[in-house]
C-alpha cells in the first residue's frame, strides 16, 4: 500500500538539507518504490520532509542505505508514516 512519510528533522539547516539532496537526488530517483520526495523549512527552525513511496519496506530500507550513514550525529528525523487512501500520479 502506497505510504506517505513525513520527517521532522530539528537542527538541520538549509545548506544541511541541500548538501544532502545533491548527494541522494540521483539515488531517490532511482530507488525501487519512490514516487515523490518534497521539504521545506519548518516553523521551529528544522525542516520538514515529506516522501511518498509504494510500499513502507522500500522508504525504510532506502533510509536505512542512504540517508541515516550520511546525517550528521545532531541531526535526528523523527519518521511517521500514513498508509494512503489514494495517490494519483501522471
């Protein structure tokens, strides 16, 4: 079942955020599951991301490969996930 998964991500930084995605934008891309991935500052200084991918197994398994080894130690997501009653896509 399609999931959407939202992360707050307190202590991370714009140029954080934006070091990370030059480095995972080509393998999100590629990923077995990834639909979509979106971020945008959050009202507390963080940011929040926001992904939407088929199944759970593949979001965690891609988390677990490539972006957990590449955070810095202070920056923690904290990871929810919402089973989808419908995902539209092109």
């Amino acid at each position: 079942m399609t999931v959407l998964i939202t992360a707050d991500v307190p202590g991370q930084t714009r140029e954080g955020y934006d070091g990370m995605l030059k480095v995972l934008s080509g393998p999100i891309k590629r990923a077995p599951g990834f639909l979509m991935h979106g971020a945008y500052e959050s009202e507390d200084g963080g940011w929040r991301v926001f992904e939407v991918w088929q199944t759970m197994e593949q979001a965690n398994q891609f988390f677990a490969q490539h972006i957990a080894p590449n955070l810095p130690p202070v920056v923690r997501p904290k990871r929810k996930a919402q089973q989808l009653h419908s995902c539209v896509q092109p």
